[in-house]
C-alpha cells in the first residue's frame, strides 16, 4: 500500500520495499525459531507422510524457474528413480525453498551491458 502512495518518490518506495522484505524475512526467522522451540519441548505436531524426493525437488524447481529464466539461467532436474522415498513433514520439509527464494540472494541481478 505505502508502495502506491501519492508523493512518494522511487527512492521512498524502494525503502518502503526494502523495510517490507525485511519484515517479512525477519517473521519467518522468529517462526523457524518457535518450531525450533516447540521440537525441542516436544510440542511440535509433525504430519509425517512418504514423500518422493523428486516431488520435493520439482516443487523447488517449480519455485525458482521464473527467477532463473529472468536470470537468463536454465534449470534442469535430472533424478534418478531409485531415489524413491523418504519420509516426513512436507510441508516443513519444502519451507526452506520457500523461504530461500524470497531471500535478495535469490532475486537475480540486471545483467550488465
């Protein structure tokens, strides 16, 4: 919202972005911390599945294609089959690629030239 404001000039909207992504970066820390917290209290209610690896890793592909394309980057999965199963939190188990691909590492850089 403050980004569309009126009166607001790029640089203040840059700022306004950069406080946002900060905000949002530093709330999924404090979230991975209280995860952290309730496993080591034993509070953490895991919904533990067989997973195929290779799902997880077309899921993390899937996330960071648009990224790698603006990149000017092509991204392949090569994954052999007998990889097969492993088993837990699908969703805890995919929240590092998520979190990783909002990340300013992750963003890719105008090209120069």
């Amino acid at each position: 919202m403050l980004e569309r404001a009126d009166g607001l000039t790029e640089r203040g909207k840059g700022h306004v972005a950069a406080v946002r992504s900060a905000a949002t970066q530093l709330a999924r820390s404090i979230d991975d911390v209280l995860d952290m917290a309730q496993i080591d209290a034993g509070e953490m209610a895991l919904e533990i599945e067989d997973i195929r690896v290779e799902d997880l890793l077309t899921h993390a592909q899937t996330r960071f294609e648009r990224l790698a394309e603006v990149g000017g980057v092509t991204l392949t999965l090569v994954c052999d089959e007998a990889v097969g199963l492993i088993r837990g939190d699908r969703k805890r188990l995919s929240r590092p690629w998520t979190t990783w691909s909002r990340t300013p590492c992750a963003r890719p850089r105008p090209r120069a030239g």
